[in-house]
C-alpha cells in the first residue's frame, strides 16, 4: 500500500470521525436543552405542590389514621 493512499485513506478516516463528533455534539447540545426544560418544569411542580398543600391546609407532618 503507498503513502499516497495511507494517507487518502487517514484523511478519510478523520472526516468521517469529525462528522460524527459534530453529530454527537449537537445531540448532547439538544438533550442538555431538555434536561434544563425538565428541571425547570419539576421546579414549578414542586412549587405549585407547596403552594396547594398550603391553601388546603395539608399537613405532611399528620399522623396516619389509626386503622392503618
């Protein structure tokens, strides 16, 4: 094999682990963007739970019935 070809050949090589590196890039670009949408939703959950707990006076610290 001579150089000439080793060398189309690594050349190849690279562009193609370049491309897949971009694609793995943008991937992680977008699940980030998901996970950061997530977070901020839970947030808001959590909050609108205190704040419903709150207006009808739920008291997590309330003992069990005593059938249980």
């Amino acid at each position: 094999m001579s150089l000439e070809i080793r060398i189309t050949d690594l050349e190849t090589r690279l562009a193609f682990q370049d491309d897949t590196i971009q694609a793995l890039n943008d991937v992680l670009v977008a699940q980030q963007r998901v996970l950061e949408r997530l977070q901020l939703q839970v947030e808001m959950l959590s909050k609108r739970q205190d704040e419903l707990q709150g207006q009808f006076g739920i008291d997590e610290d309330e003992a069990p019935p005593p059938h249980y």
